[in-house]
C-alpha cells in the first residue's frame, strides 16, 4: 500500500470519528414529557422554565418537587392546571399564566415557600382545596369577580398574606380556608355566604375587627380560634349560632343578637369583661373558662347557668358570703337550723 493510501485511511477514520462525537454530543433529550397536549412530567433542573406551545393542560404532579424551578411561564392556549402540579416547589418565585386558565387543580402551589404574588386568572370560578396552603412568603393574591368558592384549607398557613379581597360571587368558604395567616390585616366577608366554617380564620393573629354580614346564619366551631387582636364582632341581627371566638384575648365586649338559640366557646378569651346574651339562648354548649375580667353578665337564664362562668361565679359567692347569703342560691338561712330558705342546702361557711 503507497504512501497516500494510508494518509487517506488515516483522514477518513477521524473524519468518521469526529461525525460520530458530534452526533452523540447533538442529542438532548427534551426535560418535557408531552402526550396529546398534556404535559405529564417535567424532568429538567432548569431555573427558568418555559413550557412549550403545544402544551395546553399541566399535568397532575408534573413539577412536584422540582426544587430548581425559581419561574415557570405558561403558554397561551393552555386551559388547566393539575392537581399537585407544582407541589413542593420550594424555590418557586413566579409563575405567568395566560388568560386562557380556567381551572387550577387542589394542591396545585401547596408548599412554594418562596412563591411572593399570584395573580388568578378571570377564567377560574373555584380556588380548590389547599391550592396555596403553606405558601408562607405569599404576600397578595389578586381574585377574579367570577369566583364563588373558596374550599378548605385553600390559603391556610400562608403567614404573609396581608390583605385579600373577595368578590361578592363567594358563596362558600371552606373550613381552615385562612388559618394561620398571621399577618392578615383585613378580610371582607361576601353578602352570600350561609356560615363560616370550622377553623376559617383561626389563628389569623393581625385581624382587630370583623363584619360579618346579614347572609351568614351560622358562625362555626373554632372560626375565629386564638385571633389575638381582635377587638370588635359585629354580628348581624337575624344569626342563629355563635361559636369560635375562644382564645380571642383582645375582645372587650360582645353582645349577641337577639335570635341566637346557641351559643359556643369563648374559653380563653382573658380580657372579656361582659356579654349580653339573649333569652333565647336557654343553656351554654361550653362554658367560659379561662375569662378572669368576664364580671358582667346579662342573660334571662343566668341563674341556672351561673356555674358556665367560673370568674363571675366566684365573685358571686363570694359577695353572698359576705352578705350572709347561701352561697348557692342567694337566699336566706333559718335562723336556727342555718338551711337555706330557697334552696335547702346547710350552711357550710
């Protein structure tokens, strides 16, 4: 074999070995697992995420614990967002969605501490179950006028969160909807809603005062749980049970509307200093512990539910000692067998 011959070989076999590095260099797989039009998972570590156009659902669970994603972008066309879809996305910060969104899934941002703002398109009626539960750096959330429910647990423990305004299309907010979000300074209640539910605005800590309007028949267990600094309960005329304001320590006063047939727990509440409860009201489902100051009480049916409140019950007896009185009744003694003329108890003091 001559000379030349051999160069040439030599070039040939590293051409074919330098086309073969570059091929196997140009094949990326795409981090996008796409079928008909849904994205089914996203497997890519890139921070700034941009969904592809022929992408028109997100799919459940498709960036759950993606941890690198700090934004994501949607793009037009896409309608729905999944269950769990972003889930657990610690260092999410943003997200651009398209006006045609008309659905996002339960769970769907639960647990993006670091997501900030959130802008909900007109397109969605329902905030789903615990869709920004735990989102703690959540600072504002803007609300469409279409939505009419807010479900459970839908912004609960989103300690940030100072203000939200929801539209008078709400018809129902779900139990632990705004629980824990300490630095809520105000919240609107809709003219539509029946009753707020168990624990809705428990632990809501920045709150000083609350209207709740002439809809709403029925304020439930622990609603408005260990809300520290509220102060003043406006309750509208025509509600029918009362409950939730245990661990309220900043409330003064309270006076309940006059068609309450029951009344709830108001344990805890260590500043409360007097209530006026209606005669329709004929027995407690709690008593009120744990209210030192409570030493005015108004009620029809006190004296047979005067043990209810241990602090103005204490004082009580004590006065009718001091008076020479029955301790149990208020009534007079026998002159020699020292028995209580009304009730009949002996005298033990």
């Amino acid at each position: 074999m001559s000379a030349d011959n051999i160069t040439n070989n030599k070039e040939q076999k590293s051409r074919k070995i330098n086309v073969k590095a570059v091929s196997v260099k140009a094949v990326k797989p795409s981090p996008f697992k796409i079928e008909d039009g849904v994205l089914i998972k996203y497997t890519g570590d890139e921070k700034e995420v941009v969904i592809p156009e022929n992408v028109r659902k997100i799919g459940e669970n498709a960036f759950e614990n993606c941890t690198s994603v700090v934004s994501v972008t949607i793009p037009d066309g896409a309608d729905e967002i999944g269950g769990y879809a972003f889930r657990s996305c610690t260092e999410l910060v943003s997200v651009k969605l398209p006006k045609s969104i008309n659905k996002i899934g339960g769970w769907a941002f639960r647990g993006c501490e670091k997501l900030e703002a959130f802008a909900i398109p007109d397109g969605v009626t329902v905030i789903d179950d615990c869709v920004f539960a735990e989102c703690s750096s959540l600072t504002s959330v803007e609300i469409p006028t279409k939505i009419t429910e807010v479900r459970a647990f839908a912004f609960s423990g989103c300690k940030s969160l100072t203000s939200i305004w929801l539209p008078n299309s709400v018809r129902l907010i779900g139990k632990y909807a705004f629980s824990g979000c300490e630095s809520l300074e105000s919240i609107n209640i809709p003219d539509g809603i029946s009753q707020i539910d168990e624990r809705t605005f428990a632990k809501c800590r920045s709150i000083e005062s609350v209207t709740i309007p002439r809809s709403v028949k029925r304020i439930g267990e622990y609603a408005f749980k260990d809300c520290t600094s509220l102060k003043m309960v406006e309750l509208p005329f025509n509600i029918t049970t009362v409950d939730g304001f245990s661990g309220c320590t900043s409330l003064k006063a309270l006076e309940i509307p006059e068609f309450v047939t029951e009344l709830g727990d108001f344990s805890g509440c260590t500043n409360l200093e007097s209530i006026k409860i209606p005669a329709s009201v004929h027995k407690l489902k709690y008593s009120f512990n744990d209210c030192p100051k409570l030493m005015t009480v108004t009620w029809p049916h006190l004296s047979e539910n005067i043990s209810r409140f241990p602090a103005y019950y204490a004082q009580v007896v004590e006065n009718r000692k001091a008076d020479n009185k029955c301790a149990y009744c208020g009534g007079d003694f026998k002159l020699f067998s020292k028995t209580c003329k009304g009730c009949g108890k002996k005298k033990d003091y």
